[in-house]
C-alpha cells in the first residue's frame, strides 16, 4: 500500500470505529467514554512536550504552565479522594502499581494479592505469569485466600496466612471487584508484621471518588493506585494516592523509576475529569450502581446464573455472569459481539479447577460506566438484558443488532459533564 492510501485508510477505519461505537451497546468494564473537554485538553500542544521531574525542579525549560496544571491536578486529586498526597505522573494504572511496588518493596519481598480466576490483576502476577509484580520488580506472589460464596478475600484464612509468611506489601483491589475489601480487618495485622497495605482501585476509583464504594485510605491503605478511565471518566493514565509519610518515596518510584515524560495533555485531560467528578461525581455513582444491580437483576431473573445472587449481585459497576451451560465466556463474547454488544469473556474463581482457561473461560464480565455515562438508568437495563437474553437463547444475532442499533439512537450524547449533552462518539475532522 503506497503512504497516501494507508495514510487515508488509517482516517476510513478510525471513522467506521466511530460509526460502530455509535451502534453498540458497550459493557466493557474497564472502559468509559469522555466529555468532549476532557477531549480538548488531549488535543492540546502539551500533547509535544516534557516535563521530567517534579513542579518546580523539572530538567526541562518551558514548563511554566505546565507546572501550574499538574500543581492543579494534585490538589484537585486530594481533595475528591480525601489523601494527604497525589501524584497524578504514572502513565497508567500498570505503571502505577510497578511505582508503588518500587517505593515499598524490593525484589525478592513477598507480596500478597488475588490470584487472577479470583480478580487479581496481571500487573499483580506471579513471575511465571508474566506478570508486573513478579516478572519486571521480582517480588514472591503469594494468594488471598478466597471465599467463593462470598466473593471476597477469606479473612480468617487470610489473617493465619500473613502472620505465617509476613509479606512486605498487602495488596487489594483487582479487575473483578464485586464488594468492598477487607482492608480495615488487616491494618492491625500489617502494623505487627510491618507490611505495607496497597489498594488497586483502577476499576473503582470513580466509585470511591463518589462516595458509593469503601474509601481505602480511610480504611487503613498506605497506598491507592488507579488507572483513571474506567468508572473515573478521564483519560488513559495513572495515579497514586498514599500517606503524606511514603510522599518522597513515591514521587521518586514514579520519576525516575518508572517515568521519564508523563503524557502532559493526559495530565491537563485528568484535571477537568477530576473536576467533573467534584462536580458531578456523587450522582454519576450512585447512578452506576443501581444500574449494576439491576442489569444483574435482570439477567438473574431471565435464567443466568449472575455471580453474587445472594449477596446483592455487586456494590460495584461490575457483573459476573457464569455462562457454561450457554457454552461458554468465548462463545458469549463472540456472539454478543455480532449483536453489537461488548462485553469481554472472564476467568472465574473456581474455573482453572474445574479445567478452563483465559482463552475460553466459564464467565463474561459486563460494566455500567459507559452507557450510565450515556444517560441510561435503570429502566434502559431492563432493554440491555433483554437484548443479551436474546442472543445467548439462540436468536440471531445480527437481528438483534437491528433493535440495538435502534435503542442506542436515543443515548448518544455525554451526561455528568460541565459540558453536558456533548456528542458521545462524533468523529471530530480537523483536516
């Protein structure tokens, strides 16, 4: 293909995904979709810049009101999140936990976090897994515990199981976090031991910052990690809420450790998300929640088996769906796909006994965030599980993109903005 036609074909397809998002019914728990500000800071000239270092001690000229933006974007991070220090540089939620474990531990330290079919993380992974915590900083991966009828860390097993192996870093949080964790039962723990307790809040930072889910620094967590585009509708990126203590530890984890330039337009586009979860974030929360529950309601009552039944389904944004009988996460996902309806397929926690894997797993994961962010409430989930009924029955599913393509024709634009009823998915031609 010569430059001139793959230099056009790129621009076709970014509108035809355009054109499709406008069209679905998007369950990905861990995307969002942004107001059209938070999209204009992206679009910025600090998008072409650097600012290594700290506000004030950058290796860098030029940085006056660059300064002034991430100075901004700390304060308004302390006060939604109530922490006594913010650091708003790590490029994700990844590089975020690899600082925290940098500024805690050190290679060869024990770590205790959720194994993956239970909610964990891969930046929370074993060396042999690949993962962050284990492959790139070295620590020894043990397990939570885990009570499967509840759907929760194990905290009587989890007690014995810290003062067995004393860890250096206590982590919670994960990617499929249906309830709060138990961080306030294992504070006195950590102090005895001298462990550190981090939290992952990627997923639920939006909830934390809204007031409707457990707020881990208040509840004894050092540390809160968080990427900040999932239920917190900003821009892909990171963040870091610790202890005013562990400050110069973190800062310096984050640059030089595990940053050189921090995507400053990321940074300019996180302050006006900040912003409007200040503004907007109580009732965008509370919002995402009774959707949550009553999709998972919903989907109950039509036959699924929806994880947490007896628990309330989920506090969160996320559902669990176990669909073996409707044969399976990756056929799920596929046909719900051709239905024009996003959702990714999910490891549960017994599913490895049981001889599954991530490839094709027994469960699907379905997320609120962006269709709440859309307008939707609770009659609209009633329609969603309508729709997601009919594709895993059998019907067809490119009929039953007809009636989504339809449904979807009515929530187009952003809601708990400043700028509200902004257009969700306009292609934006600058050429």
């Amino acid at each position: 293909m010569k430059p001139r036609e793959a230099f056009e074909r790129t621009f076709e397809l970014l509108r035809l995904h355009h054109q499709w998002m406008k069209e679905t019914i998007n369950l990905i728990a861990s995307e969002n979709v942004t107001s059209l500000a938070v999209r204009e800071a992206l679009l910025t000239d600090f998008q072409h810049r650097y600012a290594e270092g700290w506000p004030g001690e950058r290796v860098y000229a030029g940085c006056k009101y660059i300064d002034q933006v991430e100075l901004l974007g700390i304060e308004l991070a302390k006060e939604l999140f109530e922490a006594e220090h913010a650091n708003v540089q790590p490029t994700s939620g990844v590089a975020a936990n690899l600082a925290m474990y940098t500024a805690l531990t050190d290679p060869g330290d024990r770590m205790m976090s959720l194994a993956i079919p239970a909610g964990g993380h891969i930046s929370m992974g074993k060396k042999k897994l690949g993962g962050t915590a284990g492959a790139v900083h070295g620590l020894e991966v043990e397990y939570w515990p885990f009570d499967e009828k509840k759907m929760n860390i194990d905290v009587e097993e989890g007690l014995k199981k810290v003062r067995e192996i004393k860890p250096k870093l206590l982590l919670f949080g994960g990617s499929v976090l249906l309830f709060p964790h138990p961080v306030k039962e294992f504070r006195e723990v950590a102090e005895e031991i001298g462990a550190y307790i981090g939290y992952d809040a990627a997923h639920v930072a939006g909830l934390i910052a809204g007031k409707q889910f457990q707020n881990p620094l208040k509840e004894g967590a050092d540390v809160m990690t968080c990427s900040t585009h999932k239920t917190l509708p900003g821009p892909q990126h990171g963040m870091i809420l610790c202890r005013k203590e562990l400050a110069e530890a973190v800062n310096r984890a984050v640059f030089p450790g595990v940053v050189s330039n921090h995507h400053l337009h990321c940074v300019a586009a996180l302050n006006v998300a900040l912003a409007e979860m200040l503004e907007f974030g109580r009732e965008y929360a509370a919002q995402i929640v009774k959707n949550a529950r009553r999709l998972a309601e919903e989907l109950y009552e039509g036959g699924l088996r929806v994880v947490g039944a007896d628990l309330g389904f989920t506090s969160s944004h996320i559902v669990l769906v176990e669909v073996v009988r409707e044969g399976g996460g990756r056929k799920v996902e596929e046909r719900l796909e051709r239905a024009n309806i996003l959702v990714n397929r999910n490891l549960l926690p017994w599913d490895i006994r049981e001889g599954r894997h991530y490839k094709d797993p027994g469960g699907i994961r379905l997320g609120v965030s962006e269709v709440t962010r859309l307008g939707m409430k609770e009659e609209e989930m009633g329609r969603i599980a309508e729709f997601i009924l009919r594709v895993v029955r059998g019907e067809n599913p490119e009929k039953v993109a007809q009636d989504v393509r339809e449904f979807r024709r009515g929530f187009t634009r952003v809601h708990y903005a400043f700028d509200s009823m902004d257009e969700a998915y306009e292609y934006i031609r600058l050429r």
